[in-house]
C-alpha cells in the first residue's frame, strides 16, 4: 500500500499537497482491504487485491498533478504592482503643484526623499515583502503565532515604557534631548509600532491552537484581545488604531466559534462577546465624558465625531468644488469671489496623508478618484472571495481578518475625505494609495496571494504544532 | 482517442454528481455504490476517481467536508450550493 503511494505521491510535485493525497487514498484502500478480509481473504492477498484495484500510480499521480498545482493570482499580484506604480505618478504629479511645495522631506539612512520618493520607496519594500508573504506559507505565520505576537506586545510595551523615560529626561527650557539609554531602547523596539497591525493574522493562529478547547480557550482569546487592544492603543491617543484591530480579533474570534475551533454555545456566546465589546466600553466613555474624567483632547475628539469639526467642514469644502475631470473651484459669498481647488489645497488640508482620496478628487477630478477606490476594492473584494473558497479554516479566518483591516481601514478614509468623519490625531489611510501603510498593505495581500496559492492543497485542518524532529520521528 | 477520453471524463463526471445528489459521501463509499449498482465504471482504477473529485472540488461543483465515521476521519463530497440550485 505504502509502495503505491509512494509512487503516486511522486508524480505530484506539488509538496503541500503530498499529505491530504495520501491521507485520502490510504483510508480507501484500508477499507477496501478490510471489506476483502470480510469475504474471506487472509491479510496480505486482501491488501494485493486492494492496491489492485487502485490501478496504475503513476496514471493516477499525474492525473492529480494537474489538479494540485500551486494557484498564482497573476492577475492580483499584477494589479497591485500597477496601483503602486499608478499611485507614484499621482504622489509626483501632486508634489509638483505650487500649493503643495511645502510637502515634507523625509530622510531613510543616507537617502534624501521627498514625499513621492518616499511613496515609491515604500511600494517597492511593500512589493518585496507581498512577494516574501507568498513564498513563505501562511501556515508558517500560524505556526509561530503565539511567539511572534507574544514579543511584538512586550517589544511595543518596552518602547512606550522608554518613550515615557526619555519624555522625563527632556529639557524643555533648551529644546534639547539629553542622551540617555531610554533614547538607545525605544529606538531599537521603534520596528514594534508599524507592525502592530500583523497582530491581526497573527491572533488566527493563536486561535487555532486553541481548536477543541472550550471556555478556557474562550476566555485565553478574549485575553489576547484585551491586552492587544490595550497595547495598541500605546501612548499617542491611537484608540482609532486599536479599534479597529480589536474589531478584526473580534471577527475572527466569532468566526472560530461558528467554525466550533472553540466549543462554547455559539449564538450566546457570540452575543455575549460582541456586547461585552460594544456596550461596555460606550457606557464607559459616556460616563467619563459626562463626568470630564477624559483629558481635554479626548473630550474634543468625541465632540468632534458628532458635531462640527474644523477638518470634517474642510474636507466638504474642498469637495464642493469637485468636478468629474480636471481641478474645479469653489465659491465664496454667493458666487462673488470664486478660488480654484489648487489654491486651496494647501491651506486646507496641507499635506495630510489622511485626505489622499480628496486631492485626487480635487487636483484629478472625481473621475479618477472613483476609479482609484474602485481598484482598491476590487483587491479586497478579490482577498475576501479567494479566503472564502479555501478549503482551509484556518487561512479562511487568517484572510478573513487581514481583509477586514484593510476594508475597515479604507471605508473610515473615506468617510474622512469626504468630510464624515474628523481627521483627529488618528493616522487614516487609504490602503495601496496613502504613504501611510502602504508596507502594511502589501504584507496582508501577500498573506492573501499564499492562501490563494495552497488553496486546493490544503484539507480543511492541519497541524500547526511546532514539532522537533525527535517528535517527529516519535509520531 | 482525446475525443474519446474527454467523452468518458464527462460521463464519469456525471456519474459522481448523480451519486453525491442522492447525499454526501466520501471516494470508497462512491466506488462502493456504483459496484452494488453494476455502474462502476473505476473496476480496477479506482484511484482514478480522485482527480476526477479533486477537479471538480478546485472548480467549485463540489465541496468537502472531514467528518469521523466508522472510527475514521473521512473527507466528504457534496454538491455545491449554485450547483444544486441549477439542476
């Protein structure tokens, strides 16, 4: 039996999928030996017959070759390369506008780059990394879940530790940082801050390591979610930013337990879950906000998301102006005084990375602004059917969640640039588009690309255990 | 003679999707029912019925499932939903 698999499995190069193939047939030809020793034939005639029956490896193996290829999504990896590239021009073009002369310079070690340099910098690390993502199997990622996760929170933690230090130590009188080993720690942990986000694929695999447990493994997820959540909110007023992770984590927590990784009660546990995560916190920051027990900036913000805001009126200024292509011009006392949106760019919005999508609009015209969201969505929407087809639980959760950070991430851009929403102390951006995570966005697309990849190679569970070899040989 | 092969792949295809209509099963137990009915056209290729399984689940006709029975784990066929609502 073991001789015919092995020839099969040969045929097959695809090494991913070696496993559930041979999983497959063994069980098959083990009943079929079982079901000839119940007719009457001893052990060894019954397993010749049944590997008889199988017919020839080497046919059958090449056969399953063509199934169990690896899946490349040529078509995605070539759009996003093109959003990046599109995405440079329009940084540049933007760059060369008299009103947005006053863009920043950034510096990366010895290079000197502007904005749009910086962004072109940026696609090309994103596109190395997407790339990076697809060769390394997601499994790997769940593999080291718990690891990796565990020392991003605690590398956060002690740059924010170091952060407070280094603000004691700062002499304001002189404008001057006095050198001290705070300065050295936060910036060796500095990486921990912009890959806060992966905690988001990372948490699928802690989960599943948590598959067939019950309400311990409930009650260790929720923890993760607590103390992620808390970490990520770090020391400079990133709620935004923490909410939206806890908001994936909680996706992803509710996807398991309909799954049954985790075996609780699901619809009261669900319930009980997303209310604990919703209710308790808005009654918390009602309170607090009636009794002024938040600090003045928070006060400000949670007035600002309801109420007028100097960025939300800004925004739907500019926009009034927008016309379908080109520049367009907005009025002033009924008409008498007319200002091309050019003008106004830099006054308004500066050069903030949250309204990227509004100086499209406003420079570019609407036109190309839909198209550019249009593209953008295509490749979430692509991220989210591709993880839904996969046989693969743990990839269907891992995809689920990292699309739902990007979806979550642009529709609240959105609901900035088009003056929704304020642009208050919160880094927004568009995926792909926005300097801001454009690294961040290509990594998740790549996580994507490698579900994609072993989507009909992978049975719908696999072991996720790190092994050593001596166990290995055990098993 | 690949007119010939693609004729038959379209009957064994036919075949499998009629069976798994009638309920879920898994590749020994599709073999095991079309030797009770005299249809079993894998006699002496059954492994044969596994491309066949694994082709049309890539496609998306057929979904799987890993479900225990008789003290195993085995991986069950059934047809997709669109495909269902088509017939």
């Amino acid at each position: 039996m073991e001789e015919y698999i092995k020839k099969l499995l040969e045929q097959v190069r695809f090494q991913k999928a070696h496993k559930a193939i041979g999983d497959e047939l063994r069980s098959h030809i083990e009943d079929q030996i079982e079901t000839n020793i119940s007719e009457g034939m001893d052990r060894e005639t019954a397993e010749k017959r049944a590997v008889e029956d199988m017919g020839d490896p080497v046919e059958t193996g090449i056969a399953l070759d063509k199934v169990h290829r690896p899946q490349v999504a040529w078509g995605v990896i070539v759009a996003a390369i093109g959003v990046g590239l599109f995405g440079a021009i329009i940084h540049f073009l933007l760059e060369k506008l008299p009103s947005s002369s006053d863009c920043g310079i950034n510096i990366i070690g010895n290079i000197t780059l502007d904005n749009a340099g910086y962004y072109l910098y940026n696609v090309v690390c994103g596109i190395v990394i997407m790339l990076g993502m697809y060769l390394i199997d997601y499994m790997m990622v769940a593999k080291y879940s718990k690891v990796v996760a565990a020392l991003l929170l605690i590398s956060y933690t002690i740059k924010n530790f170091a952060f407070y230090k280094r603000i004691e130590n700062f002499d304001p009188e002189y404008w001057n940082q006095i050198p001290s080993v705070y300065t050295s720690i936060e910036s060796f942990f500095s990486w921990s801050g912009p890959c806060i986000f992966l905690l988001v694929p990372l948490f699928a695999g802690i989960l599943y390591k948590y598959k067939g447990q019950k309400y311990k493994g409930l009650i260790k997820s929720l923890i993760w979610i607590i103390v992620s959540g808390l970490v990520a909110t770090g020391i400079n007023n990133q709620e935004f930013r923490a909410l939206v992770i806890v908001i994936c984590l909680l996706v992803e927590l509710t996807i398991a337990i309909e799954k049954e990784w985790i075996k609780v009660p699901k619809v009261q546990s669900i319930t009980a879950i997303w209310l604990l995560f919703t209710v308790i916190p808005i009654v918390l920051i009602r309170f607090m906000y009636d009794n002024k027990i938040l600090s003045l900036t928070k006060m400000n913000f949670v007035r600002s998301l309801f109420g007028p805001a100097t960025s939300k009126s800004r925004a739907k200024e500019l926009l009034s102006g927008v016309k379908t292509f080109g520049s367009g011009s907005v009025s002033y006392m009924g008409g008498k005084i007319t200002v091309s949106t050019l003008n106004l760019i830099s006054s308004r919005i500066g050069s903030g990375e949250c309204y990227m999508i509004t100086k499209v609009a406003v420079v570019f015209g609407g036109a190309l602004a839909f198209a550019i969201i249009t593209v953008v969505a295509a490749l979430i929407v692509f991220g989210f059917v591709s993880t839904a087809k996969t046989k693969n639980q743990l990839g269907m959760v891992m995809g689920s969640g990292c699309m739902l950070w990007l979806a979550i991430n642009a529709i609240l851009n959105m609901f900035i640039s088009f003056g929704m929403l304020p642009a208050y102390q919160y880094t927004s951006f568009f995926p792909f588009i926005s300097n801001h995570k454009v690294v961040a966005s290509y990594a998740l697309l790549g996580i994507i690309l490698s579900i994609y990849k072993y989507k009909d190679a992978y049975p719908q569970h696999i072991d996720i255990t790190i092994r050593t070899k001596s166990k290995d040989l055990e098993s | 003679m690949a007119e010939e092969l693609s004729h038959e792949n379209e009957n064994n295809e036919s075949l499998v999707l009629k069976l798994l209509s009638e309920k879920d099963m898994y590749g020994y137990e599709m073999i095991k029912t079309l030797r009770k009915r005299a249809q079993n056209v894998f006699e002496k290729k059954a492994g044969m019925i596994y491309p066949l399984l694994h082709g049309l689940e890539s496609d998306g006709t057929l979904n799987s499932y890993e479900q225990y029975c008789r003290g195993k784990m085995r991986k069950y066929y059934s047809i997709a939903k669109e495909e269902k609502q088509e017939e």
